[in-house]
C-alpha cells in the first residue's frame, strides 16, 4: 500500500533517529538506512532531550524552531560557534542570549 504525506514538520537529528529506529530494518530502503547511520553518528543527544532543548529555546529564549533546531543538532559549546548558527539570517544576539543558551544546553547534556 503506497505511503502518503500527512503532515510535514522540521525535527532534530535525534528525533529523525528515533523515527528510523522504529521501522523494522527490513523495510528501511537505502536512503533510509543511510539517514539512520548518519543519526547513529552525529545525534548528540537523545530525541526526548533534544525535544526539551528545542521547546525551552523556542519559549524560553524566543527562537524559531528551525533554529532551534540548528542549535540541538550542534549543540555549540562556545559563544562564537552559537553566533555562526544565529548569525545566518542577520540576527544580532545579545552576549547575555548566546550565554543563556549555552548554560541551557550545557544543563540538557548532564541530564
């Protein structure tokens, strides 16, 4: 039975792993299976932490989810690598904001 798109919604690394990890491998087409290994290795933390993180910066820190995102999925240890991944759309970000996502990230990885 052909598949069909319901609904489209932009999730974190950890998430898509999370969804590839519940289909059985048998039915995991290539590029399927590819997408899987590339989460295995570069999830960072898991799909429940990495959704806490994203909902606290979108609340929280008044970010868009798709940079929240950006943000769970490199989860920058320095001020200057957050800036990168803010910086793209011309934001400019308060040293106190960058700090405050730092301590929010370093606080989501030692749960």
């Amino acid at each position: 039975m052909p598949r069909r798109i319901v609904s489209i919604k932009e999730i974190s690394v950890p998430e898509a792993k999370r969804v590839l990890e519940k289909v059985k491998e048998e039915e995991l087409g290539e590029f399927q299976r590819r997408t899987l290994d590339y989460t295995t290795k570069f999830s960072k933390i898991s799909a429940t932490r990495a959704e806490k993180a994203i909902k606290q910066l979108t609340s929280k820190l008044a970010l868009e989810r798709g940079e929240s995102i950006q943000i769970v999925n490199c989860m920058p240890k320095t001020r200057e690598e957050l800036r990168t991944i803010l910086s793209s759309k011309g934001r400019i970000v308060s040293t106190t904001q960058l700090d405050e996502v730092i301590e929010l990230l370093q606080k989501i990885q030692k749960e």
